[in-house]
C-alpha cells in the first residue's frame, strides 16, 4: 500500500484502509507529518523530517511512507506525537513496554542531553 503525504485535514481518509490500527498528526503550518501504526506492529512516516521526526536516519522530507527504523526485532503497539512547527517528533510504546522517542530534543525531549536530535528511534530511560 502506498499512501501519499497527506495533510491533517486528510488523516481521517485512513479509516478505510485496511492494516491500520492509528493514524497520527505532527507538527503544524507548513510542517506537517503524519504516521500510521500497522497491525504488524511496523511504523509508516511521511511528510516534514526537517529535525529527524520520522525516524528515517536523515532531514529528508518524505512524500511517500516510508517505514521508520527500529533496531532489532521490535514491535510498536501505541504511537504519539509530539510538538509544533519543526520542534517535533514521535514517541513509540513497545510491545516489551518499553518507550522509544525520534525527532527534535532541544528542550529535553529526548533521553540523551538537552540538546541531542536523533534521526533514528532511541530507547526512553527513566
């Protein structure tokens, strides 16, 4: 299944696709990106990457899902957003329990330091 970069107003057209199990809204004005959780647990990103939200390993802006990359063998079962305008990423619930985060850590989004940005999924530590 392809789908193309959709805007937030768009995001309710998943609904008859089938395999999806929650479609998600990021970012705001012209840095939108969106996501789709699989029922196989797989992770579909597109649109704004500016600060690394997709998951994707580099800045590049998608118009086509692509998948994010999580190490190993992994299995998301809940996904999130969070943030605005290019401060923005997507927090992942493992089916393990454990959290993953991507995308923009200026303001300690991110687990690593207050500045650190990833462009691929790291694991949450408490």
């Amino acid at each position: 299944m392809t789908i193309n970069f959709l805007a937030a107003r768009q995001l309710s057209k998943l609904s008859h696709c089938t395999g999806i199990t929650k479609a998600i809204h990021g970012g705001s004005g012209s840095y939108n990106f969106g996501a789709a959780l699989l029922t196989t647990g797989v992770v579909r990103v597109w649109g704004y990457n500016g600060n690394g939200a997709l998951g994707v390993g580099d800045t590049t802006t998608r118009t086509n899902a692509n998948s994010l990359m999580l190490t190993g063998n992994r299995t998301v079962v809940d996904i999130c957003a969070y943030g605005s305008s290019s401060e923005q990423g997507i927090v992942m619930l493992l089916d393990d329990g454990q959290l993953w985060a991507v995308g923009y850590g200026g303001g300690s989004q991110l687990p690593e330091d207050d500045s650190e940005t990833s462009y691929t999924p790291m694991p949450v530590v408490f």
